[in-house]
C-alpha cells in the first residue's frame, strides 16, 4: 500500500529538483518549466487531463491510482486528484497525478441528496457525477466516493458502484475518541478497532487524537475492524505553489483563516478577491485558490475565486456551435439559448453509448446531439455549463431527440408572458400553482421541442 505512493513521491522529488535546476519537459513547450506547482482539483474532462480550467498534457505523467501504478485510462471525470507540474495559461504538463479515493463502503440510509456509508454524512449537489450506478441510490449499493470534506460531511464530486462482491471498506478522516486500552477510535461517529494483526504505517508518529488518517479493513456489525492504518497528513515545503479548488470550513474571519479539504489557508490585504470580497467568505462557500505554502506550511492565497452554483437544469438537442474567440471554449445553442462551454466545464460521454468516446470534450459536440446541461449565470450576463453530459439515443429514437426537460428557480418563469428563460412555451396544463410560490422554488417541466414551439406536458413544483 505505502511502497506505490513512495514511489511516486519520489520520482516527484527528483522531477521538481531537476526542473529547479534548470531542466525543461520536452512534451509541452508552452508551459514554463519554472511554475511548479502542485494542483487538486476535480477532473473536468480528458484529451490529456482537464482540471481547474487547464488541460495537462499526460505524455510522461506517471500516475498512481489507489496506492497502485496506474494509467490516464483508469481515471474517471469527477475523481478529485492531486496533480504536479507547471502550467502556462490554459496548457501545462503533470508530471505525476495521484487519486486515491476517500471513502468505499455500502449505503446504510439514503434521504434526498444525502446518503450515509461508515457513518460518513455525504452530501450530492448537480456537479455529482456518478459512474455504473442507477439512480435514485439505494441502501445496501456498495460504492466508491471522491469529493471534498466540509466540516463532518462530504461532498461527493464522484460515486461509482462497486462489485458487490468486494467487502473491503475504507474510510480517510481525523482520529477522535482515541481508546487504546480498547484499541478502538473514531472518525467522524464510524467507530474504528483496531488489534495486533493491524499493519500500522504511520511515518514515525503514533495514534494520537488528531492524527489524520487512512482505514482499510471490513464491516463487521456495523464497526470497522481494521486491517492496515496510514497516517494521511500532507505538508508540502516553503514556497510550494499550491492551487486548490474546496468548500471553506472553520472560517475565522478575526484571523484570516479557512480550511479547505484539509489544508490550512490565510489571506491578507495583497490576495485578490474574484467576484467576491473577504467579508463575504463563509463555510460551505466552494472557492477555487492559489498562492504559497509558508513556512508553517499554511497556505497563503493569493487569489481566491468564488465558484458559481449551478441553479438550472435542461436536457435537450443542441442546435448549433459556435467556435470562441481562442481554442478554449465554444458556445452551443440549446432552445435558442446561447450557452458557453469552456475548460471549466465538467463534460462526459454518456456510459451507455458502446462507442462512448474517453476523451470527450466540448472539440466532440456538434449540432443535433442531445445533452444535459447544468448551467450558471444569467440572461444579462450570460450563461455557462458547469456539466455537459452528451445522451446516447438509439439512431430509430428519433422521439427522443425532440424531447426536453427543464429544471430552474420559479424567478425564470414567467406565467403570464408563458416563458421560462425567455423562451415561450405552451401548455394546456393549469398553471394557478405559481400564485404566491417563491422565486427560489424549484420547478421540473418536461416537454418536447419541434420546430420553435416548446409544448410543456409535465410540471412539478419542489417549494
């Protein structure tokens, strides 16, 4: 388990000491080989590797996936990595990606967009991307979490099914109610036992309230029995560029400081607020970040920027693209709405395509593909796709290709002008329900397109 991430590190110690010296990668020119820096974020598509709005070229990656040597093709959209290398703008080079998981295990309670497994709270949002699972989740599902810790929860950015078969849990968290009379500890309420046979890596520290650490072992009723802990703490030395894209926790706006999945964050009067300002930070705020580790190893940021929530949904057939103004983003229209898609954007094949293509992105998209959208912004400044999964339809389901879904804040709806994001629709459904309902209910409409006419069949209201 250790062995595979020393292995990594090292040969990531040797590649950022030779460029310190002076090296350079041949695989991208275009990237200044003196930026190093280390990178975590959420994959966002492939054609090399997407993260934070840059596309890393893979060429000489070395990726490890799970504590093992792995390839670009066992990583999934959605999967939170830990990315090294340099970048230039909206090109770069990794020289090493690192995935591991942060949670596996059965669902024990679904409610809503919430789910439990080992006692973990973890939370789903629209940017949620989910792999071989039918939806809605189901108690009893194995599966496989990535995402980003926000105070006791996690946000899942990926879930994938596991083999049913597959009895091995794992759980990552901070170590409380240390009882090692008992050999038992917890991590956020699942309580761990740990015994003798346990292998314990824990880089010359010891199991101490506070110690963040990684779990394997099996559920058995209901308590995880350990087979092998590794201490989980990172640092990373003086100076060390870091970018980070988390959920604010434990804010303390007196000190200027935050967390965000772990790692410790400062500001001062010289970091740039992006579309927000430093009295508007709050926990469960999703920022994207950069700036220089100290010598405490705290982070001091030197930008941070506000991400968007998606507030709409839609399905539907894209009707034209439009190349941007560079090679970084197109714009498709979708119902006659004007939708830009750019490097940020988190794009997906769609997995019951038998010719889905893995390296899918917004170069693939091309009139009369039907997609699913969630999208941020508005009508004056215009809208953005946060997520872009393209449907597979039969080639005889021609139905399908006319038929749309919407899902957007009751603000969008207009009944008496009968629109909804400007776009007129009919309906001989009554529409009395929207008297007095709030801007911010959600409403799901369902219908179908043909020509310029949007017929609505279907309204439902979640207030």
């Amino acid at each position: 388990m250790k062995k595979q991430k020393l292995a990594v590190l090292i040969s990531l110690s040797s590649a950022l000491m030779l460029t310190a010296c002076g090296g350079s990668s041949s695989s991208n020119d275009s990237a200044n080989a003196g930026d190093n820096k280390v990178v975590r974020g959420s994959i966002d598509g492939f054609g090399s590797v997407i993260v934070n709005g840059v596309r890393y070229n893979t060429d000489s990656t070395q990726f490890s996936v799970n504590e093992s040597a792995g390839i670009q093709a066992d990583l999934k959209v959605g999967q939170v990595i830990t990315l090294y290398g340099n970048a230039n703008g909206n090109n770069g080079v990794a020289s090493n990606i690192i995935y591991e998981l942060d949670l596996k295990g059965p669902i024990t309670a679904v409610e809503g967009d919430t789910f439990t497994v080992l006692g973990q709270t973890v939370l789903t949002n629209k940017l949620t991307t989910y792999k071989d699972i039918a939806l809605p989740l189901t108690v009893g599902a194995s599966v496989e979490i990535s995402g980003y810790v926000s105070g006791e929860n996690l946000i899942a950015s990926y879930v994938e099914r596991n083999d049913d078969n597959d009895t091995e849990v794992e759980l990552r968290g901070v170590i409380a109610n240390l009882d090692e009379s008992a050999q038992t500890f917890d991590i956020r309420g699942q309580q761990v036992d740990y015994i003798q046979s346990t292998e314990l890596d824990l880089d010359d520290q010891v199991l101490a309230n506070g110690l963040r650490v990684e779990v394997e072992g099996t559920l058995e009723n209901g308590v995880l029995v350990a087979t092998e802990i590794e201490a989980d703490e990172e640092t990373f030395a003086k100076d060390t560029e870091l970018e980070l894209l988390g959920i604010v926790s434990e804010l303390d706006a007196e000190a200027k400081t935050f967390i965000v999945n772990g790692t410790q964050v400062t500001w001062n009067n010289q970091t740039d607020f992006d579309d927000l300002t430093a009295a508007q930070l709050a926990n469960d705020l999703t920022v994207e970040l950069e700036g220089r580790v100290n010598a405490e190893g705290v982070l001091v940021a030197e930008d941070i920027e506000i991400e968007e929530d998606a507030n709409i949904s839609l399905e539907a057939t894209i009707s034209e693209v439009t190349e941007g103004s560079d090679q970084f983003s197109v714009t498709i229209t979708v119902l006659g709405l004007q939708v830009s898609v750019d490097m940020s954007t988190r794009m997906s094949d769609d997995d019951d395509n038998p010719n889905a293509d893995a390296k899918f992105n917004f170069s693939h998209l091309s009139s009369g593909d039907k997609v699913e959208l969630e999208i941020t912004g508005d009508a004056t400044n215009g809208y953005r796709a946060a997520k872009l999964e393209r449907d597979y339809l039969d080639a005889s389901d021609n139905e399908g290709l006319n038929e749309v879904e919407l899902e957007v804040p009751a603000s969008l709806i207009n009944v008496t002008a009968k629109t909804v994001m400007g776009i007129s629709f009919e309906t001989q459904l009554s529409l009395t329900e929207f008297e007095g309902l709030a801007d911010d209910a959600e409403v799901e409409m369902e219908g179908t397109i043909n020509g310029d006419i949007l017929t609505i069949t279907s309204i439902e209201i979640d207030d």
